[in-house]
C-alpha cells in the first residue's frame, strides 16, 4: 500500500546538512557493519530507515545485495541521486516499519538500523527480524549517536523533555526502549553484541542550533505535540539556556561517538 505522505518527508532536503555525518565516518560504520555480521558475497542487507543513504550508499559499496527501507519516500529520493544506476546490487522501498516488512522470509544476513529503532515498536521489529532472518543465522544491529552528559545538545535535549513532561507529555526514553528491546532478543536466544565505538569526533555546539534543529522537526523527542504547545516548550527552552549558557551564541566543544551495538540471531534449527 502506498503510503501518501509521511512525517519525515519534510526532513528530506535539509537532513545531510542538519544530521548527516562525514563520508570517513560513514565509510568506517559500513566497513564495522560487514566486520561483525562477516558478510559474504550476495548476502542480503536490510536498513530500517535507510533515509537519505548516510550509511546506506556505502554498503552498497560492498558485494551484498541491499535492500534500504524508508516511510518516506522523498527521503529515499534523495538517496537515488547518489547512486550509480549501473550497479545492480540494491533496492530502495518505501514501508513502514511499524507493518509487516517487504522482505521475504529467511532471506537476509544482516538487519541495520541508524537512530531510528526508538521510534518503532520493539515487539513489532523483533518479530520482523525473526521472520526475515537467514535460516543459517542472522546479525541484528543499530547505530547511535553517544554524546558527553555535559554536552549543549545532550543538556538542552534534556532541559527540553522535562519542559514537555510539565506540559503532560513524555516518551519512554531510548535508554528504556533499549533496554526492552534487549529483553526482546534474548528472551528468543539471541547472543548480545556488546556496544562497539566505531569512530569519534569533536563538536563544536551553541544552544541556539538545538533550538533551531527542533524548530524544523514536526514533533519534538519522538512525539507530536499541539502547535501551540510546542512553541511553547521551545520558547521556555530559550529563556533558560541564555541563562544557563549565557548566551544562545555560546559554543562549547564536546566529543560524539558512533556507536553499534545488536545481537546474533541465531539459526532456524536452534531456535
């Protein structure tokens, strides 16, 4: 079924500038994917929420064949711009996640997904992950982003779910769903694949590109307020960062680190 428009569509245009990470990065994660999950030629890749290819177009890179999925299909169009249409190794669909996966069963060697498993449901994607994993066995992995406690991003993303907690509005946090979504796994007899530091950098952030970041999202930490209610939320937000950091305009340095982390799922005939 064709989805007709969807939340991050919107997003498309500006989000290599606003989120993206630099080509070493992307490379290094790609190379770490196909290290751990040791794929071999033709295996199939699947990425929930391929996006607009940040990580995607360097797997593709690889002999795999890979399959990118996305809600938005502007988004997935942006990713076409930066592939070479002779190589015959890749498919890019619009799905949603949250409904049953267009892969077929006990077709694919590895499941990735980049900063987007918190906005699915856990149960959901694990029973996916079940039903399209290899009967030889499969890898589960995803990608954040870690950011220093102290940091203006980590500190104003902080300041700014509590404002919306006063507002009556909260999300279980990713830490939490993490957590669940470990449960999920193991409870099926998958093997933890321990948190692995792909790459590292330094950052340079000002509170005011938090508030400006936000500003371009529909929703705010996973869920979509009132209109109203989010300007609010964001008006308060400024007021008090210039005071905590003096000024919108402060920019303090920090470290961001990639991070992947996942399970091994294990055969057909052990499970």
């Amino acid at each position: 079924m064709k989805i007709s428009h969807a939340p991050f569509d919107y997003q498309a245009e500006s989000y290599d500038s606003r989120a993206g990470l630099s080509p070493e990065i992307c490379s290094s994660i790609a190379q770490k994917i196909l290290a751990i999950a040791k794929v071999q030629p033709n295996d199939l890749i699947v990425e929930i929420g391929a996006g607009t290819g940040i990580i995607g177009e360097w797997l593709i890179q690889s002999s795999c064949q890979y399959l990118g999925l996305d809600i938005s299909e502007q988004m997935l169009d942006i990713f076409r711009q930066k592939l070479d249409n002779k190589q015959q190794n890749w498919n890019l669909k619009q799905a949603d996640a949250n409904q049953v996966l267009p892969v077929p069963d006990s077709s694919t060697k590895v499941i990735f997904s980049s900063r987007t498993i918190h906005l699915l449901e856990l149960e959901h994607i694990v029973n996916e992950s079940f039903r399209i994993a290899h009967r030889q066995g499969a890898v589960f992995l995803m990608g954040r982003i870690q950011r220093q406690p102290d940091s203006v991003r980590e500190t104003m993303r902080k300041k700014m779910r509590n404002l919306l907690q006063e507002h009556g509005l909260s999300q279980r946090q990713k830490e939490q769903k993490h957590s669940q979504l470990s449960d999920l796994f193991i409870d099926r007899n998958s093997t933890k694949i321990d948190p692995i530091e792909v790459n590292s950098w330094q950052v340079k952030n000002t509170p005011k590109q938090s508030i400006e970041s936000w500003q371009q999202k529909q929703g705010l930490a996973g869920i979509n307020p009132p209109v109203a209610v989010k300007e609010s939320v964001l008006k308060e937000l400024e007021i008090w960062a210039k005071t905590k950091f003096n000024s919108l305009e402060t920019s303090i340095e920090s470290e961001e680190a990639y991070i992947i982390e996942g399970f091994f799922i294990p055969s057909k005939n052990q499970t």
